[in-house]
C-alpha cells in the first residue's frame, strides 16, 4: 500500500541521515584531533625554543636570539626577548669596557708613583721638596679619580647627595665664570655672556658649581687658543636654557651621542695628552640629570662644541 511504501521510505532516510550524522561527527571529531594535535605541536615548539632561549640567557648567553615571524602574541614576545636579550648583551659589554678602563685609569697614577718612589729608594732621586710635592700631584689626581667614580657609582644607584633648595641661577653661573678668569687667560680663551638676570630654579649650589667647573676643565682643556667661549642663560617654556659653546675643535658628528660616557674621548682631540680622567663630561651629565634638567650636545657655530643644558625653573607653588 503507498501509505507502507511511505513509511519504508522515510525509515530509511532517516537511517540515512543518521549514517551521514555518525560520519559527519566522527570526521568533525578526527579533524578536531588532528587540528588540535598540530596546533599543540606547532605552539610547544614555539614554548620550548622560548622556554630554552630563556635559560640559556639566564646562564649568561646574551648572544641568544629568537626568530621573529609573524604578528601574533608569540611573535611580539620573541621581540621583546631579543630586545632584552640585547640590552643585557650591550650593558655586559658596558660593565666590562668600565671595569677595563677604570683599572686602566688607576694603573697610570699608580705606575707614576711606583716609579717615582723606587727612583727615591735607589737613590736616583734625591728625597727632597720637589720630589715629594710630584708624588703629592700623583696622590691628588688619584683621589680626584675616586671621588669622580664614587659619585657615579652613587648616582648609578640613585643615591646621589643632592640638596635642593631655591637658588639664583644666574649668579651661580656668572660668580663661577668670574673666579675663571684667569684660568680662561691662561688657557688663551676668550668669554663673551649674555645672562638673564634672577632666573631661579631648585639646585644644590655646590653641585652646580661643580659642574660649571666641569665643563669649563672641558672647554679649557680641549680649545685651541686663541679660542673663544660663549655662555648664554634664558628663560624658555618654564626652563632656564644654558648655551655653553667654545671655538674649535669640533667633535664629528657620530661621536656627539658618545661624549658623556666614562672614560670616553674623541679620538685625535680628546686624549690623556689634554689632561683629565674623561669623567668630567659624565659626572656633569649626572648632575643635570639629578636637578631633573637635560644637557645635550652639538656642533658650535663658532666651530668648537655647544652645551645645551636645560633646567626646571622654580614654580610660584
């Protein structure tokens, strides 16, 4: 009877669809599998070259990098662990190049000393006056040495002795420029100023006075006399500006970025035969940076170096 017909009929579609269900589910299930296996597989491999480039770089592999593919989370992670990586390497590479240089800048007054004492003990050199004020020269630069490389070890550390209290930056300056006279004279440089009167800032008096003394020893040191030396003070945009410029030398370009790091010198200008430790110019960068000031280079237009400082003036609050 059709109605019977009927009825087998849709029995069997129905047994149909539930085969092609079973099948549709168990495909769905394998491929589920089998995605999920290779994605597993793909991001452990991902996590074990991490997990693995991170122990080696705690055992002191900086050289350790990984690849960078992609833009998703793994890959902005490897990026950030190379550019740590890459800091860590570059200040490895940092302290090493201090250390040597520090033993460096000890051994030369300590070699002098040595010297001079076994010239006395031979009896070469006669214990006199002269003598023992040379061998009091050598034991004052040294001294000046550690104290210099005490207050960047204290400044690194953030616990450099800074008093801050109102003060008139400009008389500091120009009562410092004035007590160079004859330093400047004697060194064949020539001081023009042009300073705004009564700008005021938060400073440590004695601090700034050190550090006008330092970038005169900079600008006394290196300038060929007859040489010129500009210093300008302004107000701009809530900072006392400073312009510090000197006459020629100049420093090329690519070695501007470089000046304020320890013991560093130009080559052909600044070298041990122009005196000094090359700590000068990083102790007063130091130093601007604990009165939250700013001292930035760049060529002079009197063909030497500018001294670009800029500094907080003192609220009305």
């Amino acid at each position: 009877p059709p109605q019977e017909m009927m009825e087998r009929m849709e029995s069997r579609f129905l047994e149909r669809q539930q085969r092609n269900l079973v099948l549709i589910v168990i495909s769905l299930g394998l491929a589920s599998l089998l995605l999920a296996g290779g994605l597993s597989w793909w991001l452990g491999r991902r996590t074990r070259a991490l997990a693995g480039a991170t122990l080696r770089l705690t055992e002191g592999d900086y050289h350790t990098r990984l690849p960078e593919r992609g833009k998703d989370e793994l890959s902005r992670l490897a990026r950030d662990f190379n550019v740590l990586a890459a800091t860590l390497e570059a200040s490895r590479e940092a302290r090493a190049r201090w250390v040597s240089d520090t033993a460096h800048e000890l051994r030369t007054p300590l070699a002098v000393l040595r010297g001079e004492i076994e010239a006395m003990q031979d009896g070469i050199r006669p214990l006199n006056q002269e003598n023992l004020s040379s061998l009091a020269q050598e034991v004052a630069q040294l001294e000046r040495l550690v104290a210099d490389l005490r207050l960047l070890s204290q400044s690194d550390a953030g616990a450099l002795d800074i008093q801050l209290a109102p003060m008139n930056l400009s008389e500091s300056l120009e009562s410092r420029l004035n007590d160079a006279d004859r330093w400047l004279e004697e060194s064949g440089l020539t001081l023009t100023t042009a300073l705004a009167d009564d700008v005021m800032i938060r400073g440590d008096a004695q601090r700034l006075r050190q550090l006008w003394s330092n970038l005169l020893d900079n600008s006394c040191a290196y300038t060929q006399p007859p040489g010129k030396l500009s210093v300008s003070l302004i107000c701009e945009r809530g900072d006392a500006v400073i312009t510090w410029q000197d006459s020629a030398p100049g420093v090329p370009e690519e070695e501007l970025s470089r000046l304020t790091e320890r013991l560093y010198r130009v080559e052909g200008s600044r070298n041990r035969a122009s005196g000094g430790s090359g700590l000068g110019l990083s102790i007063a960068s130091a130093l601007v940076t604990a009165h939250g000031g700013t001292l930035t280079p760049s060529a002079s237009a009197l063909g030497g170096l500018t001294w670009t400082l800029r500094l907080p003036l003192l609220t009305a609050s």
